[in-house]
C-alpha cells in the first residue's frame, strides 16, 4: 500500500470538501427552481399582481360607496316610522339619495366600471352633504332640554337666591374697564385726527404766506431800482 504524504492527504480533502460544496448548491438551486414554478402566486407577472391589488381597492371603494347609500335609505326610512320625518321629507330625502346612486351608476359607466379618484371623493362629499341634511330634517321640531342650570353655567346664587353679588361687581368692573378703554382709544384716534388736520391747516397757510413774502420782496426790488436806491 502507497504511502501518501502530507501534501497529498490535503489535496485530497480540499477536492472532496469542494466536491461537497458544489453538489450542495446545486441541489438548493433545483429546489429553488421547483418552488417557483410549484407557486402560482410567486409565478404571476409583477403587473398581473399590481393590478390584482389595484382592482381590488377599486372593489372596496365601490362596496363602500354602495353601502353608504343603501344605509342612508335605510335611515330615511326609520325616521319616517319614528314620526322623525313626515312623508313629503322623506320622498325629497330619497329623491336626493337616488340621484346620487344614478350619478355613481353613469359615470361608472362612463369610465369602464368604476369611479376614478377624483369622482370618487365628489361622491363621498354629496353623501355628507345628504347625511347632514337627513340629520337636520331628523331634528326639526324637536326640543332640547335646557338641563339642570337653565340660567347658564356661570349663574351662582347668592345668599338670598339671586345672583351672587360678588359675581356682578366683577364683570361690571370688567365692562367699565373695556368702556375706558375702548374711550380712550376713541380719544386717541380723534387727538390723532385734530393733529393731522392743524399740520395740513398749518403747512397751506406757510405756503401762502410764502407765496405774499415772495411778491412783497419782488415789490420792493421793484421800488428800489425806479428810484435808482440801488
């Protein structure tokens, strides 16, 4: 039996060790290669799962405009048994809804089946709109309690039942302290005024007598080259 030397015994396992390595990478890749044809999700075309993604928002939308129709339907329908509504609201109320559902229908139409972004968001504001009116209709006519302190919630009594006096002084102090003030300001502003005015007043009158001083000077020139005092 050869004897096989330390160099030889090396090489030798290096080759066995890489022959490993090898053989393992492939066997990962053929499985990696089974998985992806195995999953038909992982075999779909990036666009195909986009727009898989995309249409279903786009049902979402719809089911959520579709139920906030038949829901306001439904509302109209309760208050009117409730005696909320009489018949004549009630027939405009769902007169108002189903021209909404009939503008969603033509313009689905209109755009291959569904509402594009910017319809979509004029619909769920028409439908706010309808929603405030239901509500405003629901409440007409009806009293609201004034609770346990008709009065206000700042009223305090007093010792003899009335309104606590302490409470009056201080907002009447607080009403003549706005009273001044608002005065002064009012005087302020008419000081203001006056003083603009005399300034106005004051530099035509300079003009004036600019203009008389000017001609009085131009007269006496006048004067003193006829008499030759020059």
């Amino acid at each position: 039996m050869p004897v096989l030397n330390r160099r030889t015994l090396v090489s030798s396992y290096i080759a066995t060790a890489s022959f490993t390595v090898t053989l393992a990478a492939a066997n990962l890749v053929v499985s990696s290669v089974q998985c992806l044809v195995a999953s038909p999700a992982l075999a779909q075309e990036p666009g195909q799962a986009l727009a898989g993604q995309s249409m279903s928002g786009k049902a979402k939308r719809a089911d959520n405009i579709n139920a906030r129709i038949k829901r306001q339907h439904k509302k109209i329908d309760a208050a009117l048994k409730n005696g909320q509504l009489n018949e004549q609201q009630a027939n405009q109320l769902h007169m108002d809804v189903a021209n909404i559902e009939n503008r969603v229908k033509n313009e689905r139409q209109q755009n291959g089946g569904e509402l594009n972004p910017q319809q979509h968001t004029t619909i769920e504001n028409l439908l706010n709109q309808s929603s405030n009116q239901i509500n405003t209709a629901m409440g007409v006519g009806t009293a609201v309690s004034a609770g346990a302190n008709p009065l206000g919630p700042n009223w305090q009594p007093g010792p003899d039942g009335a309104q606590d006096p302490d409470a009056l002084k201080k907002k009447l102090k607080a009403q003549e302290k706005r009273a001044l003030r608002q005065e002064k300001q009012a005087n302020m502003q008419a000081i203001e005024q006056q003083q603009l005015q005399y300034e106005k007043e004051m530099v035509n009158s300079l003009s004036t007598q600019k203009k008389k001083i000017q001609q009085e000077k131009e007269q006496l020139e006048n004067v003193r080259n006829n008499s030759g005092a020059n």
